[in-house]
C-alpha cells in the first residue's frame, strides 16, 4: 500500500523529518555518546538518545520512504557500530561504572535503535551485520545480569524508580527473540517476568490481581511503567500466556479509569502517575504535566493492545492523544525556550542558548510538557542532558517524540486481503491492490475541523472488498451515504466506538460521504474533597479536539468565565467557525479557531494543539475554565 496523507499528521511527520531526523550533527551528537563514557559522572542517561531517534526515525521513514533519511540513519548505525567493543558493549558507561543508574536503560534503547534499523534495511550483508551486533550487544549484559552466581539482578542494576527502567529492556529482548529464535533470549526474558519489574513490587502480579491503581503502586514513574508492560505484552504473544495479557488489558484499563486526562495523556504531576481524572482540574498544583515521553509511549502501548484485540477504543484515545497532546508538543513555530523555562541545573540555560543559536545545532521539534490550566509552553526541557563539553544537549521528549508523528499515519489506514479498514481520517490518497486490481481511495475532509469525510474510489475494473470505517466514540449520531453512478444510498446511522462495514461491489467513481457528529460538549472537572474549585472547572469538546483559550485572542483581561456553573450547566452550547475579523497571519496560526457561546458568554476558543505555540506569556492557554 502506498499512502500520503495531507493535513496535520502528514505536516507534523515531514516537519520532524526534515528539522531533526534529517540532522547530521544530531546524530553524530547522539552516536558519539557512546565513546568516552560520559555517563561515567552522573550517572545520567545520554545512551538512551541515539536509539530514541533511530526507531523514531525508521519508523518515520516506513511512511514517509525517503531515500536521503535513509542514507542518514545508515550511516548512523555505522558510526554507532564504530563504538561497540571486543567484547560487544555499547554503553555510555565504562566497565568500572556499568550496570547502575540509566545504563541498562540505555542498553535497552540500543538495541531498540539497531532492531528498528534492521527492520527497515533492505541490504542483506547489512541487515546480518546489525542483528549480530544485536546480538553480541545483548549477550553482553546476559553475561553480566540474570539469576546466576555472580550475576547482578536486573532490579538491581538501577536505584531509580526500583529498577523498573532496567526492567523495560524487556521489550527489545523480545523482539530480538522474534528476529533470531535463539532460546536463551527467551529465557532472559522470563527471568525479567519473573524478577517483577521492580525490585519491591511485583507490578506485572499487581495488573494481574487488579485490586490497586498504578497510582497506588509504589513506584508510578509513568512512562517506566507502561515501557514495562510493552514488553510484557510482546513477551506474552510469544509464549502464548493468557496470565500476562490480562495483566496489560487491566493495566491499561486501570490507567483509562484513573489518568486519562481530558487531551489525552497521562500523569498529571510532573511524570508520575497521581490519578490524573481527577487532578488534571485542579487549582492547587502549578507545576508541569503531560510529559511527551509518556503521551508517546502510551499511543504505543494503545496500538500494541489494539493490534491484539482490534478493539476500537483504543484507536479513539490514540486519537484523543495524538490530535491534543502530540501535535501540542510539535514545535512548528521553531520557539525556543525563554526566562520563565525552568532548567534542573543552572549552566544548562547556557548549553541550551548556546546550542539552540548555533547554525549547525537543533532546534528542539518537540516541547517536553503540556499545560491544562492557565500557563505556557516550553516550561521545561524534559530530560536535559549536556554534551560535548556544554556545547550541544538533548532531551528524552526531544528523542522519542518522531515515535508518536510516525505511528499515526502507519496507523490510519489497513489493508488485509479484501478488507481496507480507515482507522483515522486524514486527508489523502491510499493506492493498492485487491485481487491484483489497482485501486485508488482519495480522502477528501476537514476533519477535525468539521466531520464530513469524503472518499473517491478509483479503479480499472469493478471488485469486490470489504470498507470498513471507524466511528469514533463521541460521534452519537451520524449519516453515510454511498454515492454510484445508478443513485445515492443512505445507510443506516453508524454506531459509535464500532466499525462500519461496507461489503460490496465497487465500481471507478464510487464515493463514500461520511458525516461524523462532532458532538460539542463540556465535561466538569471531578469532585475532590482537598480542591473543591476543581469541581467548578470545565473544558470544551468538539469531536476528538479539545478547545483552549489564548492570550493573543483574548478580548478582556481574566479567565473566570462570566457564568456560574448552573447557568453553564443548563445554559446553551454552541460552537461554530468564527466570524471576528483576524488578520490572515494570525488566523494561519492556528488548525481550528471557533466562536464558542456557553449560556450568555461568546468568545474564541482554538485546538488546544494549536494554542500557546510561541512558547510565552503572549500564548498563555488554558482548557480548563474557571467559573464563578
């Protein structure tokens, strides 16, 4: 299948594609952590960068095929092959210092970053070279890490977060096992299962038993979390161990009852799970949320449950994520951070200025936090590490976020045999071949500006296949009409949060029109006996989209909406494109931009991916809205 979309997913892919993915000196950056053991003084995480932006980047290339990225990230794993020793280590660490600390985490980024690379190389010799440099990579901790005499245990090989970042190693173990069926890998693999995550908790047992929140784990650093249940869940297809898979399903359903948060996300205190449903509203915490690391390991997590299950309602919170929280954190706007930034050490605002001015530095492609109460972009540089003798940095959110652009448009369409299923609805062209027919889909939409989606088939003969069509969970009422030479079919009303199934013969100018309820809605914030103005506070919903308020479109100085919560309450909702006179330049700022009327009070509303873009006060958004 050949796909290229339009719209927001397709810009966000080729905009990191071309300001970070296609750097060379962010990748020489990245390699060359790996020859003099930098980590050696603090203990840091500098190895975890080059293996983010390689599956990022090889994941970017399966949808975007461009053959100069390509060429980049071959020679990038040249160089970091360059750095691998006799005895197969590839660290950031020294022998003297190994296996404490973020090292096994960096390990485990490695050799994600050679796995997605083989996964995409197209030269045989190559591909062999890398899955033995895999190999040898992993053979090496083994040697070093498991249940035997003299061996350290994987738990134990961190103090950080009880050694959950150690244990999320688990994942690429696994692939690595998929790739070479050597049965020791699988036998690493059950030991990780078997040492429970954490070195004091068992968090796989916890899922499994389903009596506590992740939130009431003792250890609920967020992405380490899910980073573990991806690899049980990967381990757990592989020995076909129903205990496990039920232990992610009630994980992640754990996690959609207590942290999903109105845009999508998880973890609203900083990067820890704090049962974010009901604090994401509150007036009291003022500090950073929603970290990009996490919002983009959870889309993977959704996607691996939904290829298992095909349920759906994974494929809604994808979208909940991605059209809110991801495309929030793309910097399309090239900001860097400015005073109100906050920085963990204080010579890194030098490293970050410096590096950022520099004509062969990088502009960070991706924020590291997202706000839901009145603040500002750019806060905080997740994961800061400084580099080349303060010359250059990085960050974990600015690694993985190519990850999060490149699963959306692998994700939107599939064809199997004579099925074509739409995930997403991005506008498009998909080519393919049914029963060696070549058919042409075109997607013609605004969506989620508006919810009529509109799709042209093209094809030399007449075929028959099966389309099948996502209706997305708030879309309560909805009309399809299939559009032939003959006449207009109206089917019945799609049910939400369910597949739409269209089996026919189809023939060259047929047209499916579907218009989705965008169902503009408010939700309240949850009572809670410490915040009770948290209850007070609402956001604005329109279809997948939430809305924010911005400073620049403000009219009035103040967010306390001039209604009380009853008027709002039972007053009307209406929201519709706006009709205020905006200067062109500043209505190109944004994907969405609405006059928004809430009992008797109209003002502008904008996606909340498209607010607070310029990193400052002059952008300060918020979603959720105070009442009297």
């Amino acid at each position: 299948m050949k796909i290229k979309y339009n719209g927001i997913a397709d810009a966000a892919a080729r905009f990191v594609e071309k300001e970070q993915l296609k750097n060379r000196s962010l990748w020489k950056l990245t390699a060359d952590q790996f020859a003099n053991c930098p980590d050696d003084g603090d203990l840091g995480w500098r190895g975890e960068y080059w293996g983010k932006l390689m599956r990022g980047a090889c994941e970017t290339y399966l949808y975007t095929r461009d053959e100069e990225l390509y060429e980049i990230l071959t020679e990038s794993v040249d160089q970091l092959l360059f750095y691998q020793d006799g005895e197969g280590r590839i660290s950031t660490y020294s022998k003297e210092a190994e296996f404490q600390g973020w090292d096994m985490w960096g390990r485990k980024y490695v050799l994600m970053g050679l796995i997605s690379y083989y996964n995409i190389c197209r030269e045989e010799e190559k591909k062999r070279k890398v899955i033995q440099s895999a190999e040898r990579h992993l053979d090496y901790i083994m040697a070093h890490v498991g249940k035997e005499s003299g061996k350290k245990k994987i738990t134990e090989t961190s103090d950080i977060w009880q050694g959950i970042n150690s244990s999320s190693i688990l994942e690429p173990v696994v692939l690595l096992y998929r790739i070479v069926h050597e049965k020791k890998y699988l036998d690493f693999a059950a030991y990780i299962v078997d040492c429970g995550g954490a070195r004091e908790f068992n968090i796989f047992e916890a899922a499994y038993q389903n009596e506590l929140y992740p939130y009431e784990y003792p250890v609920v650093k967020s992405y380490e979390l899910m980073s573990c249940f991806e690899g049980l869940l990967e381990y757990s297809l592989v020995v076909k161990e129903e205990k496990w898979q039920i232990s992610v399903k009630n994980f992640i359903e754990k996690l959609l009852e207590s942290e999903r948060t109105v845009v999508g996300g998880l973890g609203c205190k900083n990067e820890l799970l704090n049962h974010g449903s009901l604090m994401q509203s509150g007036t009291k915490y003022d500090g950073i949320m929603l970290e990009t690391c996490v919002s983009v390991t959870w889309m993977r997590l959704l996607r691996r449950m939904y290829y298992f299950t095909g349920d759906i309602k994974y494929i809604d919170e994808i979208e909940r994520t991605a059209f809110n929280v991801l495309y929030g954190s793309v910097n399309f706007e090239k900001a860097v951070c400015g005073e109100e930034t906050r920085f963990d050490e204080p010579y890194y605002r030098q490293v970050y200025d410096r590096y950022t001015a520099d004509k062969d530095g990088c502009i960070p492609a991706f924020d590291s936090y997202s706000p839901l109460s009145s603040n500002i972009r750019g806060r905080a540089v997740g994961g800061f590490k400084a580099m080349e003798e303060n010359q250059a940095f990085c960050g974990c959110c600015i690694a993985i976020g190519a990850a999060g652009t490149a699963l959306v448009p692998l994700l939107g369409t599939e064809v199997q045999d004579r099925l074509v299923r739409i995930n997403l609805y991005m506008p498009g062209k998909l080519e393919f071949l049914i029963d060696s027919v070549p058919v042409q889909v075109e997607i013609k939409t605004k969506y989620p500006a508006n919810g009529e989606i509109r799709m042209k088939l093209s094809m030399t003969q007449d075929v028959w296949f099966e389309t099948e069509l996502r209706i997305p969970e708030f879309s309560r009422t909805g009309r399809l009409t299939v559009r032939t030479a003959e006449n207009n079919e109206d089917a019945a009303l799609p049910e939400a949060e369910k597949y739409f199934s269209l089996k026919r013969t189809w023939k060259d100018g047929d047209e499916i029109v579907l218009n989705l309820d965008m169902n503009p809605r408010i939700l309240w914030g949850m009572e809670n006996p410490e915040d009770a103005d948290s209850a007070r506070r609402m956001a604005v919903l329109y279809g997948p989209l939430v809305l924010a308020r911005e400073k620049r479109l403000e009219e009035k100085e103040g967010t306390i909406m001039d209604c009380r919560k009853e008027e709002a309450l039972n007053g009307p909702l209406k929201i519709e494109n706006t009709r205020k006179a905006l200067s062109n330049t500043l209505k190109k700022k944004y994907q969405c931009l609405f006059d928004v009327t809430i009992g008797e009070e109209t003002f502008l509303m904008v996606d909340y991916a498209s607010a607070g873009k310029t990193w400052r006060r002059d952008t300060e958004m918020e979603v959720w809205l105070q009442t009297k």
